[in-house]
C-alpha cells in the first residue's frame, strides 16, 4: 500500500502569532517575535534573549484534571490542536469512534521537573509536589495530555530527536499513514519557554549576544550572526491520507511528498555537511520529483557561525545550478527547537498557499558559503508549489520534509 | 479566628482548588463523593491542607473523614491557625 499523504489542519501559537493568520501577516512583514527578558540577566544568564508568547488561560476551556496536568508546553500544544482540528473538521464525534493518532515532537519539560524537584527539596515530602507534576514532567508530557483531552485511539507517541523533532515527527506520521497504518495522525511539535528550559544551553555560548538589538540577534546566513535565539510555542499539523480527506470533506492544505532522515555520526553539538546532504538527497528521493521542482528551502539556519555555513554547503552541494530560494524563518521566530520542525512546515505552507516568500531578516552581509544562496533579503511577492523544510538537531539527527501544492501542474 | 470563620475559610479554599459549587457543601455531606475527588485528587487536598492550615495529612487521617463536619474538625485540630472554641 502506498497513499498519498496530505495535510488538512494547521494550526500555531508562536511568538510571531498565536493565529495562522497573524503569522501570515508577520511573515508577509518579516515581523520578529524576539525580545529582551531582564530576568534571564539577573539569573545570570549569558543571554537574555528570546522568543516569547503569553501562557494560556485555560480555566473554563478545561476542567480541573486536565489543567493541572498540561506542562506550559503542552497548554501550548493543546491550543495549536484545537485550531488544527477545527480547520481539519474533527470534531468529537469523529474522534470517539476512529482511530486518529497522535505524534508530537517534545524533548524536555524542564519546567516541571525542576519546580517539583525544588519543592521536594524544601519540604522533605515528595507529595506536597501535587498530582498534576508527574504529568507535566514526563518528556512525553504532550501526547499523554492531548490524546486523553481529545480522546485520540491511534497512535500515542513522542518522538525526542532534539532541534528535528518536530520535523521527524511529521515524517513518522506521513509513513504510518502512508502504508496504511493509520487514516489521521495528528502531529506537532512543542518548546517550553522558561529559563530551566534553557540555561544549560545558554551555558554552551550557543545564544545571540546581540541583546541591544533584539529584532537583529536572529540573523541566519549573515557574516556577523553570533548565535541564536530560543524561543517556543506549539505547531499542530494533521497529517492524513488523501482517500481518508476526500472522504471526510476536509481541506487539503498541500500533499507531503517525501521524508528524508539521516544521522552525522560524528560530533555531538558540530553539524557536518554530509549528514545533512545525505537526508536533502533521501527526501528528493522518495519525494519522486525533480530537483529543479523545488523552489523554496525553508533552512534549518538558527544563526550559528558554524551550523549555517555547514547548511550553506549542504545546500549548494545538493542543488547546485538548481539555485532554489533559501530562507530561514528563524531570523524572525528565532529558533524554536523542538517544535521548530512542524512550525517551519506551517510557515511555508502559509507562505505557498498565499503567494509569497518571506524574507530572511537581517542577511545584510554573506559569508563565502551564503552568497552562493539566493536568499531573499525582502518579501517576494512570487508564488511557489512546492518545498523543502530542513530540520537538523544535537547528535547529528537530520530531517528533510518535502512539500507541495495537491496537484500542482508544475 | 472562629470555627464558623475556620469553616468558610476551608469552604473557600476547596471551592477554589476543586471548582465545586458553593451550595452542595453541608456539614454532613460526604467531603469526597460531593468534591468529587479520586485517589488524584486527594494528593492535591494534601498539597491543599499544607499550603492553607501548615500541617500535613496522611493516608490513613482521610480513613475516618466521612463528611465536611469531619474535615473541619481535622481542620481545628490540628492546624496552625489560632481557631477559638
């Protein structure tokens, strides 16, 4: 058996917009969601540069148990799948009685482990923790959750593949579904947004110093970048059959054409030009297009020295003349790591879908490697059909997604 | 503080914490059955009684607590708080 894979709901909450329409407009704009958090500086943080969004209020819209349960991450993740599952019409009923799955890329839920740890540290009794914070702090914080307030019957699953995991995840799914496994899986991927999170990463000088220019830390691809900017959310992406989409009267948003993976084997936080180049080659592969079909590469570029110019090469090792536009909308979300895989795919689904292409803030000045790219530098009013969104993680874990137009003639 | 104050202190905290309506509780209305608490729960009402009377309760203290009039009475005996008769 061998479906075809679409998408037909998305929905977001990420610090360029908590709707799919307000990130496409921030996109259109090339709006940065980037700010300066003064307590990171107290804390003593190298960095106290971010992405931010608010955290929910759920009181109302779930009952207690299910509240006190949901990590930050997860309540973000719930509100992206509730705007998924609208555009997707899944509504309860359906859910009750089918086996829709759940993938969701999570690799830490730091937040909570640290809170509980420091109340049993102070109190000397493990249960003045509460009944909420096992569930909070299990890395698989967001499937247990969801699939238990959306009554999900499929697949439960997280997938842990670091700065990739939301892109690996959508990748699973799109081969579940593929083989025909599972009709509907819906996938996403989720970051907590707080210092636990955060402050061993920020201890390896892997963030932007750039803390006067907040906007311009995030600067993918440019000569000057000096580091990224973590930032988080929630992305939700339905992934399901075409059979199972036409069937139902849901919305076909694009097609996922291929899946590509691979694994550096080599250093644990270095990327290399290799294992990223052997993941473009397998998703164009299995994608069974032409190379020359691709017309935009969302990057993985999170604005280091070395991770963009190691992408740069991987690039213009694999395409070549082909000459595709290459962006990174991380120089506006800054770098949103384990939901960055399935935001990114959102993102250029938006951008395909009305027509333009967002610029790569702040590349001002290229690099050896970069000036081969065609990066844009302002919004391109200029549709495309199809895509390819890179995700690569601590370890070495290469994703590569390809997407496109259901359709396209090109 | 008085009993009758204890009491609406310790009302108003368990319709905070387990969102139940006001008027279900009694004195001798069954304290879980009318919160409506699990096995869960009850580790919040420890989280609860620590946080809001600076004492902890154990497992077996809940044994013998049937009613409200049995929480409250828990409540008085043991809490920091200066309850008068």
């Amino acid at each position: 058996m061998n479906k075809r894979v679409v998408i037909t709901g998305m929905g977001i909450y990420s610090c360029i917009g908590k709707t799919l329409d307000e990130v496409a407009e921030s996109l259109y704009l090339g709006r940065s969601g980037v700010i300066f958090d003064p307590a990171r500086k107290a804390a003593g943080f190298r960095s106290s540069l971010t992405g931010t969004v608010e955290k929910p209020n759920l009181k109302g819209v779930l009952d207690r148990r299910e509240r006190i349960c949901l990590s930050e991450e997860a309540s973000y993740a719930y509100i992206a799948t509730r705007q998924a599952m609208e555009q997707a019409r899944l509504d309860s009923d359906y859910l009750e009685n089918h086996e829709v799955g759940i993938m969701y890329g999570n690799d830490s839920s730091a937040d909570a482990v640290v809170s509980s740890v420091d109340v049993i540290r102070e109190k000397k009794d493990t249960t003045l923790v509460g009944s909420g914070a096992i569930f909070q702090s299990m890395t698989s914080t967001v499937t247990m959750n969801l699939s238990v307030i959306f009554k999900l019957k499929g697949i439960n699953l997280t997938i842990s593949a670091a700065c990739a995991s939301g892109s690996h995840t959508i990748g699973l799914a799109s081969l579940l579904v593929r083989s025909g496994l599972q009709d509907i899986v819906v996938c996403g991927g989720a970051q907590e947004i707080n210092m636990p999170a955060v402050g061993s990463f920020d201890g390896i000088s892997a963030f932007s110093i750039r803390e006067d220019e907040p906007a311009r830390a995030s600067r993918p691809f440019d000569r000057d970048r000096d580091g990224l900017v973590p930032s988080g959310g929630a992305a939700t992406v339905i992934v399901e059959s075409y059979e199972s989409a036409v069937r139902r009267g849901a919305p076909i948003l694009a097609e996922i054409l291929g899946y590509g993976f691979s694994s550096n084997g080599d250093h644990i936080s270095v990327p290399n030009v290799w294992g990223p180049v052997r993941s473009l080659e397998m998703a164009v592969k299995a994608s069974g297009i032409n190379l020359r079909d691709i017309e935009y590469v969302n990057a993985h570029a999170t604005s280091t020295p070395v991770g963009d110019t190691n992408e740069a090469k991987a690039l213009n090792q694999v395409f070549g003349s082909v000459n595709p536009w290459v962006a990174s909308t991380k120089s506006m979300t800054g770098h949103e790591m384990w939901m960055a895989g399935a935001s990114e795919v959102i993102y250029s689904v938006l951008m395909m879908q009305r027509g333009f292409i967002a610029p790569n803030i702040n590349f001002e000045h290229p690099d050896e490697d970069s000036a081969r790219l065609r990066i844009p530098t302002q919004t391109i009013q200029s549709g495309f059909d199809c895509f390819l969104s890179n995700s690569f993680g601590f370890g070495g874990t290469n994703s590569s997604l390809v997407v496109r137009k259901l359709n396209s003639k090109k | 503080m008085t009993r009758s104050e204890l009491i609406d202190k310790v009302n108003e905290v368990l319709i905070e914490e387990f969102e139940v309506d006001g008027s279900l509780i009694t004195p001798d209305a069954p304290l879980l059955a009318t919160l409506d608490l699990d096995s869960l729960d009850l580790v919040d009402m420890v989280v609860l009684v620590e946080q809001n009377f600076g004492f902890t309760v154990k497992a077996p203290d809940f044994a013998n607590i049937k009613t409200f009039n049995d929480f409250y009475n828990l409540i008085q005996e043991r809490t920091t708080l200066q309850v008068v008769a």
